[in-house]
C-alpha cells in the first residue's frame, strides 16, 4: 500500500486461465497438412492426464530462428491444471478413418518374414500371418487373417516365437 511505481512496472496480471493458448511451432513441410478447427492432443508428463484442444490461428510467417509457424491450439482448462509456460507435446490430427480392426504393434512378430499374430488355441497360442493396413506410432490396421473379436496374445509375444525354435520333446 502507498508503494509509488514507474509507469513501465507491471503492478499486477489479471489472467483467466479456463482456457489457454498453446503454441506450437509447425515445419513448413508440414504446413499442408494443417488447418483450423483440426483437433490436437496435448500431453505434458506422465502426472497429468492428455487434453484436446482445436487449431484456430495459423501464423503466416516462418520464424527466421526456429524455421517453424506459430500455430495456435485453444486448449479448454476448467480445472486450471495447464499453466503459461508450461511445455509440451502437441499431436495434430490430420485425418481419422474407420479401422474394423486394429491391434497394437506389441502383438506382431515376424514369422518366416511374414507379420503374424498369435490366436488363442484350444491348446495354447499358435501363428498366424495377418495382412498390415494402415500404422501409427503404436497400433496396425488388420485387413485380412484375424476376425475381431478372436482371441489373440497382446504382449510378450517374443516369448511365443522363442518358443517355436525351440526342439519339441518327444517320448518314445
């Protein structure tokens, strides 16, 4: 109270954090992929759970720095957990498309350079070559050898494929 202060001193910030802006610094090259109302996740560390957000400016210039565009995410912050400044790690969806049956990549291994999956048996799990469509970072279209629904091993299926190396015991 009574303190004097200079014209240029900031006093105080008035901020209404139930929506912010992140800015994410887009290649040129990938500039045609991009657009407004484009939906992008947003993740930050592990404590703090993804968001969505929408595209709704795209810079016009290339920063001579960076050699990127700002392009600006309005991310909904109800509860105030995402804080100016804060990094992070924006996914921009550039397409969507219906996938009948999609698994994730820990499934597959390569049997005879053929990508199998492992279906559940009525005596344990046994191979069998799938046909790959579309990927991303962690999951694979099926397009034919594998019906949804049918039972099939997700995870430590390296172990499956060792085992079929290994010499059957035979008792004679």
């Amino acid at each position: 109270m009574g303190e004097l202060l200079k014209d240029d001193t900031e006093a105080f910030r008035v901020a209404d954090l139930s929506t912010v802006w992140v800015h994410c610094h887009v290649t040129p090259s990938a500039l045609p992929l991009i657009r407004t109302g484009q939906r992008v996740t947003i993740t930050a560390n592990s404590s703090m759970p993804e968001a969505t957000g929408t595209i709704n400016y795209i810079g016009l210039l290339v920063s001579e720095e960076t050699r990127t565009v700002v392009t600006r995410v309005v991310l909904p912050n109800p509860d105030g957990r995402w804080r100016p400044g804060l990094f992070v790690t924006a996914a921009i969806t550039i397409g969507e498309a219906v996938v009948p049956l999609l698994i994730p990549k820990t499934a597959l291994q390569t049997l005879d350079g053929q990508p199998s999956v492992f279906v559940q048996t009525a005596e344990g799990f046994a191979p069998r070559p799938v046909t790959l469509g579309q990927s991303n970072e962690t999951h694979v279209e099926i397009i034919a050898g594998l019906q949804p629904g049918e039972p099939y091993a997700v995870t430590q299926t390296f172990l499956l494929k060792a085992e079929l190396g290994k010499p059957k015991d035979t008792d004679d």
